[in-house]
C-alpha cells in the first residue's frame, strides 16, 4: 500500500510570518508530486508540479523543493498573508492516473 | 476558460435516498476522475474515464456507486440506498491525458442524515 504523509496537520500563523511543511511519498516508483491549495467552497488550486529529484519551483511568495530519493517535497510560504489560508494537498503520482493524496495541512493565517 | 463544475455543491439526503452527483469537465479533456474525501483523510481515488468509457473503476467502495459518462463529457456519479458512511465530499478531476495535471472542480457535499 502506498502512503503519503504530511505533516503538519494543521498549523497557525501570524501575518508576515514564513513557514513550511512536508510532504513524505514513496522513493520507489516515483513519476510527479503535485502541490495543490484548496480553499474553502473553491476548486483545489494546481500549485506545482515536481518531477526530478532536486527540483525546486516557486510561484510568488511560494515555493517548493523535491528530493525523490529519500521521497520527500518541502512547500515553503514567504511572508504568509491571510489569503494563504488553505489547506495544502500533496499528491504523488507513481505514473498512472490514480493520484494518491495525503491528507493535507490546513494553514490558518492570522492578521 | 471555465475550469471543471459541478453540482449541486451541496447535497442533503436521507440513508436510503438514491442520489445523482454531477461534473462538467474542462472542454477537451478526455480523462475524468472522480475521487472521495472523508472527514480526516485525503482524496481517495473512485473511478477513471478515457472518453466515454470507464477505463478504471476499481475504487469504487460497493456495487451501490456507479458512474456514467455518456458522450465523453459530461460525467454522473450516481449512489443507490445511500448510507451514513457516504457522507464525504465527491470530488471530481479533469486532464488532457491520463498522466497530465489533474484539475478539480469545487466539489459536492454529501450528507446522509
């Protein structure tokens, strides 16, 4: 069985504040690792795609690392404003469809 | 462009109540998913369409979930006799091809009372 872990479950932050969380996957069978931000009532949100080991992406104020080999993706937040609230979905793909989620981080920002 | 839809975005039954749930791919996306996320977990995968036809329905929990695509658009996941334990929000995907960025629609509510 394929596990995909994250953790924090859920953290709080003030304003202006940086912050980071993991993403742990299988080092076997490895194709992507998608970041996704799902906020409330709206469509998770496609963050990043990572594919190879050492890949490091950023988007704004967010960013994201990869390291296949010991099967693990960091998401980094900058500054984290209150529209940064949402919970943060990691999902590895091991080359099919079939995506397979952890559980998310759900990341309140306090103004 | 519009992203995927669906609807309704909430959905009240009674246990025992058969519902519809529906979703409205991205135009041209020929691969549809539809995954189930209960209260703590992640989205777990149910069923994979390649055009009209259901490619992979190995996640689907029992006989009672079934799902439909007709003309290679539009999907309809339908639950018979539903059960307090169906209560989960039915998320629905999109892609150009099978290994694609999967795009999600907002999601439907279910609760069985």
């Amino acid at each position: 069985i394929l596990n995909v872990e994250q953790s924090p479950q859920s953290l709080h932050v003030q304003e202006g504040d940086s912050t980071n969380f993991t993403c742990s996957f299988p080092s076997s069978n490895f194709y992507a690792l998608h970041w996704y931000r799902w906020e409330t009532a709206k469509s998770p949100e496609a963050l990043f795609v990572m594919t190879l080991n050492g890949d490091e992406k950023k988007k704004g104020r967010i960013s994201a690392t990869l390291n296949t080999k010991e099967g693990y993706s960091y998401l980094y937040i900058k500054g984290s404003q209150p529209e940064d609230s949402a919970t943060y979905l990691c999902a590895f793909n091991p080359g099919t469809y079939k995506y397979i989620f952890g559980t998310g981080t759900r990341l309140k920002v306090l103004a | 462009g519009a992203g995927v839809s669906q609807t309704p975005s909430n959905k009240v039954t009674e246990k025992g109540k058969y519902v519809e749930l529906r979703c409205d791919p991205i135009s041209g996306h020929t691969a549809l998913y539809w995954y189930r996320q209960s209260l703590g977990q992640g989205p777990e995968f149910l069923i994979y369409f390649q055009g009209t036809g259901a490619a992979d329905d190995s996640g689907l929990p029992n006989d009672r979930f079934f799902a439909v695509r007709p003309e290679g658009s539009v999907s309809t996941l339908k639950i018979q006799r539903t059960e307090r334990g169906d209560s989960a929000v039915y998320l629905c995907a999109s892609s150009l091809a099978a290994t694609d960025t999967q795009y999600f629609g907002p999601g439907t509510r279910l609760t069985v009372l």
